[in-house]
C-alpha cells in the first residue's frame, strides 16, 4: 500500500526550532516526528512511502536515505514552488495512479488505525475520505441565556465541542482530475471543489490519540506523552 507524507512546510510557527532543521525532523523522545509517522505506517501494511518536501528538503533526503532501514520502499518529492497541501500530489500522478493512496500532513502524530482507515475509504464510494476528529475547547466565559430583560439561566464556561479536519485522507486515482499539474491548491480548495461538483467525500472518525504539532505548545504536549503513546514498548 502507498502513502504520502507532506513534509514541505516551512515551520513558522514553530521557530525558533524549525530554523535549524524542518518540522519533520524535530525530535520526539529519541525519533523524528517523521520517523514515527514512517514506523507507523509500517506497522499497518504501509510498504511504499512517498515524501513530498519543499523547506531543507536535503536534510530529509539525508536523513532516510531509500528507507530500507525502516523495512519500506521511499521516494522523496521535491516542489520548487510551493503548491500547498494538495498540489505536491500532482507530481505524483503516475506513481499513484492504480491503487487507493493515504495522504497526510507531516505533523500530525495519531494512533490511528491505518489499515482500517485504508479499508474504509477504499470499499466506500467516494474518491476522497477526510478523517476527522472531534476536538473539545474550554470557552473562557458563561453564557447567558435570557427571555426579554430577565436572565433565565447561567452556563459556567462552556466546552465547545467541534469535528475538526484531522489531516489523514484516503484518496482514489480519480482525483487527480481536480489536482492541476505544480499549481498551488489547498485541501478546503479541493473539497470546495468537489462539493460543487456534488462528488461525494466520505469522513471517518478517528477515535485514537491525535496531536497537529502546530505550535510551540504542541511541541512541548508531544514530548510529554511520548513515552505513553509511541515509545518503543
């Protein structure tokens, strides 16, 4: 089975860390985000992976080499513009051009059941599959709820509760009609698209640990979980 990590972003928001090496490669106990994501698509019948890199693309091409020593068949994907979070995959067309495909951003670290995942979007009729997580926020104030000029009632700082775009996808071949070749295109562009075209997206949710290492914040919960989550047992 094949799958597509996009590890081209620049990292911002997570400087001054991603100065020195990319996202991808920032270290979570004793491996790289990107080397935990790799083992973990192993581990679920994930055997041809596909790199797709922009920002100091060279240090990953160094750091995993062909990926024989993580037991997969790697190839790395180089943009020389940036195409966002769907357009690196048009280079890729032919490679990804029979079987359905997984695609996900580098810095998502999840428990996830790939191969269920995989077998859902494969067997459901649709060309893209978004997982998605239900994601809980404390609000910082009470809501008021009133009938005229009287108070009715008091919630003390409500959680809400929203289904966030988790950032793993299963894709078919026939998507590539809405992917034009090295032009930039985003994933709320793609669905945009295939909404108004009324193509079917399925959603499947991920139920198991899940993390978008976004900010500095993010960084620092991962490292304090590690060794619950993804340490070598």
């Amino acid at each position: 089975m094949k799958a597509v990590i996009l590890a081209g972003g620049l990292g911002t928001r997570l400087r001054p860390f991603t100065e020195v090496i990319p996202k991808p490669l920032l270290p979570i106990g004793e491996k790289a985000i990107l080397e935990i994501q790799i083992e973990h698509l192993k581990k679920y019948g994930f055997d041809e992976i596909f790199l797709a890199t922009n920002y100091k693309s060279e240090y990953i091409k160094n750091f995993f080499g062909d990926g024989s020593k993580y037991g997969v068949k790697l190839k790395i994907s180089k943009e020389d513009n940036p195409l966002g979070t769907v357009g690196p995959l048009s280079l890729l067309k032919e490679e990804l051009s029979v079987e359905p495909f997984l695609v996900m951003n580098g810095d998502i670290l999840t428990k996830c059941n790939y191969s269920k995942l995989y077998q859902f979007g494969s067997k459901i009729d649709a060309d893209l599959t978004v997982s998605i997580k239900k994601f809980i926020t404390p609000f910082r104030f009470g809501n008021i709820h009133f009938n005229g000029d009287y108070v009715t009632g008091i919630e003390e700082k409500p959680n809400i509760k929203t289904n966030i775009l988790a950032g793993i996808y299963i894709m078919k071949q026939a998507i590539f009609k809405y992917i034009p070749y090295n032009v930039p295109l985003s994933m709320d562009k793609l669905i945009d698209k295939m909404l108004e075209d009324n193509s079917p997206i399925a959603k499947y949710m991920i139920n198991e640990y899940w993390l978008d290492i976004g900010v500095v914040d993010d960084y620092k919960e991962v490292q304090e979980v590690y060794n619950n989550h993804f340490k070598d047992k």
